[in-house]
C-alpha cells in the first residue's frame, strides 16, 4: 500500500468519525470511502494568460515595497464571516489585499499577501489555500472548502499566472513577530490607503463599469415603481429591483441599498427598506453596483413617486441641483479637497435663510466658528472618495484628503442634500418629511471634473421626463 493510499484512508476514517458527532452528518459507508477517489476525469493543466489588472497591481507592490525597506509585509485577505450557525456572509477579500493582488471577486478567504524583504526591496508570494487532490476527504467532506459543495477551486500555478505574483500553499505560511500587518500597524494600513487617493487606467475603467451597471439598475426602479407602490413594503421591491441587476451585471452592491420614501428620505443612512411607496411622496435612492473587480458606483437620485413633483418638492430639489452644480464648477486642480463641500454649503445656507428657516443671516451661519445654523438641514459632508472601498482611502492623513488637493486621477461624489425631518418645527409644516439628496460620481482630470454619472438624469426637467419614458 503507498504513503499516499494509507493518507487517503487515514483522512476518510477521521472524516467519519467527525460526522458522528453532529446529528446533521451521517457516517459514511464503506463502499462510498472505497469508490469516491476514483473516477474522475484530469482538471485541465493550461495556464491562463495574465489578466488586465495584472501590470497594475504589480506597479501598486513596488511602491508599498519602496514604502517600507527591510520590513515583512502582511496583507491579509480576510475570513469568512459567520451570519448564523454553520451559515457565513458571502466572501469579501480586504480592500487593499484586493488592489495589491488584483485578486477580485474570485479570491480566497484566509489568502495572505507577504512582502518578504531581501537586498532589492521585496519578494512578494502569495500564501492560499490551493485545490484538495480528489483523493483527500478534503473534496466531499468539507463543505466550507470541498470542491464537491462548492466548486472548482484555484490551483497554485493557475493563479501564479493569472495575477503575475508568486503563490504558495498556506501551510507554508509562518507569521513573524515582527510583521507588519495591515489594520494592525497604523503607517501601513496609512500607506495603503492612500495608494488609492489617485486612480490608475484599470481603476478608472471599472468605475465607470460600476456606474453603468448603476444606471440600469435605476432604470430597472423606475420600471417597476408600480409593483412598488402595491406592496406593503414597497421600499424592499426598490432595493430587491436593484440587488437582481447588481448581481446580473456584477458582483454584489458596495453597500446597502438605501430605498427611503417619503419621511423615511430625512434618515441618512435609512437601510431598513420596509415602508411603503406613497403616490405623492418622494423616494430617496442611495445605490450602487460593485463591478466583479470589487470597485463601486455611489449614486442616489431622489423620485417624485408619482411622476412630478409638487411645487414645493420642486423648489427644494432644485435647490439641491443647485448646491450640487456649484460643487462640480468649484472642483479644480490644485485647490482643496473642502472647497467642494464649501462650495455646496454656501448654497444651501442662502437659500434656507431666504426661505426664513435660520435664526441668523446667511454669512452669519457660514462663519467658521459661530455659525453652521443651515447644517441641521445636511448635516453631512458633501464628499468622500470612492474605488474599490464606497468611503476609499478613509485611513488617509487629514492633509492628504479633506485638506489634500485635487488631483488629475481622483475619483470621488459630489452628494448635497435637503432634509427636513417630519417632526422638525423650525420648518413649515409644507417642507416637514420630505428629504432630497442627488449624488454623482466624478473623475478630476487635467481639464477639470468629469461627471462619470451624467447619463442618469439629474434635474427636476430631466428626472420627471426619464420616469415617464421608463414607464411609457
């Protein structure tokens, strides 16, 4: 009998003897342990060709290694997420673990990225779990890993030349008391993040991927407002209408589908999606498609639930046109990252003093350090980086993103908002419930901003004219 042969029997005994011990697992018989190893055709042996982000993502090693001479790297991958007993959360590798390897949607759990350092700079391996061989338990046995639940699984040389980067086993992997590890080692974890602040070509390309598989899926609402406004729920037909396109086109949303009708649209972060979709409401959509490379769109566009709005929805969603179109005319090389938010927010406190809502004048509520009246209606930032993270590069130094300057390469929102809470008494009880926020993405280039979410109709014209050619 080979070493390998009294491996294999070795591992099945044991696989049995685990299932023993769960009520959900039977033993398994004899004739299934002789005959499982046998009978299955070669996996082919060809190696791909290298992908598209291959180049870039080696560029990305050869800076964090120029970053830190002599010092072992650790970038992990990440683990599966347990959502409730022997069921986990779909697999979503680390941010920068993803744009060090260009490893997308299709990586490992538990892979390690190591940096190991030598006279030159670094030698960079990547550590996963490769193929069990068909003749170990491994393959039927495990269902978090065996091939027979969930899939062919990659091979170490298949990947090797899939990402251009060297790959080893995981058992091989030994950590150092001296690694620096990301998350856990604030200069790397800086460094990492702010390696992201300025888009490459691939970046680029997949970003405005994420936005058209976005505009669709808005195109898809629309359709099927009326199913919306039937349901009791309404809210989660929007975010389900959403999910089917981001999983058809995509890999997943970035984030959790906002889907916020009427009173609802005033809670910024209103995930909860079980209210209904009224007639007469407005609905706040904040979505966004995360293409298969992991990079994602970041889009909202608020809905008069009916076709058009009312007069007073009208004048508050123009004023955030408004807010928004200032912020893309301020958005220029070499100024600051802030002037964006400034810009919108000189907007919104002219026009909340001019409709009486501030206890103080306009200038008086811009004063740096008195005023700030006109945030109660939008008390958050009008933007925030966006790639492969929604919030990118949020472990960047103050000075190198909201003090840092604009450069060609950045990609990043422009979302001014209105929000008028229903139990607010400083507003008209006409203004009370309705909340409105439009979000774009936008490239900075050399000549200026570059609206990547321009073909999803914004102003109030455009958006009743889009709902009623969706909807014939």
């Amino acid at each position: 009998m080979s070493s390998a042969e009294r491996d294999t029997i070795t591992t099945d005994t044991e696989a049995t003897a685990e299932a023993a011990k769960t009520n959900r697992k039977q033993p398994f018989p004899r004739g299934f342990l002789d005959t499982i190893s046998t009978g299955w055709a070669e996996h082919p042996a060809s190696l791909p060709a290298p992908r598209a982000q291959a180049s870039f993502a080696a560029a990305r090693r050869a800076r964090v290694s120029a970053a830190f001479p002599g010092e072992r790297l650790v970038i992990p991958a990440g683990s599966l997420k347990q959502r409730s007993n022997d069921t986990d959360y779909p697999f979503r590798a680390h941010s920068a673990f993803a744009h060090l390897t260009g490893w997308e949607a299709d990586s490992e759990p538990d892979s390690v990225l190591v940096f190991e350092p030598n006279t030159g700079g670094h030698d960079v391996t990547l550590y996963f779990r490769e193929r069990a061989d068909r003749t170990t338990a491994e393959f039927y046995s495990d269902a978090t890993i065996g091939e027979f639940w969930i899939g062919p699984r990659p091979a170490l040389g298949g990947v090797a030349a899939d990402l251009g980067v060297a790959t080893a086993h995981l058992h091989e992997f030994v950590a150092g008391d001296a690694d620096l590890v990301v998350d856990e080692h604030e200069e790397l974890t800086r460094v990492v993040s702010e390696l992201r602040l300025v888009k490459d070509e691939f970046e680029i390309a997949e970003m405005r991927r994420a936005v058209e598989i976005t505009a669709n899926g808005f195109d898809d609402i629309i359709r099927d407002l009326p199913r919306a406004i039937a349901h009791p729920r309404g809210e989660r037909i929007v975010e389900g209408v959403f999910h089917q396109r981001a999983r058809s086109d995509g890999n997943w949303e970035g984030y959790d589908t906002i889907a916020a009708s009427g009173p609802h649209a005033c809670y910024l972060h209103w995930t909860r999606n079980d209210g209904a979709v009224l007639p007469g409401d407005l609905i706040l959509i904040d979505a966004g498609a995360e293409a298969d490379s992991l990079y994602t769109a970041d889009i909202t566009r608020t809905l008069p639930v009916s076709g058009t709005f009312s007069e007073v929805q009208r004048r508050i969603y123009d004023t955030v046109v408004e807010a928004a179109d200032a912020a893309f005319a301020a958005a220029r090389v070499g100024v600051p990252f802030r002037t964006i938010h400034e810009a919108a927010m000189d907007v919104i406190a002219r026009r909340t003093a001019e409709w009486g809502l501030l206890p103080v004048t306009a200038q008086e509520a811009l004063d740096a350090d008195k005023g700030g009246q006109h945030r109660r209606y939008m008390v958050h930032g009008t933007s925030h980086h966006l790639g492969i993270d929604v919030h990118d590069c949020a472990q960047a130094r103050r000075e190198m993103y909201y003090d840092g300057i604009l450069e060609p390469g950045m990609v990043f929102t422009i979302e001014p908002g209105l929000y008028f809470q229903i139990d607010d008494l400083t507003v008209p009880e006409e203004y009370r419930g309705i909340g409105v926020r439009i979000e774009d993405d936008i490239l900075m280039t050399a000549d200026g901003p570059v609206n990547l979410s321009a073909d999803i109709p914004r102003t109030s014209t455009e958006v009743e004219a889009w709902m009623a050619r969706i909807q014939g």
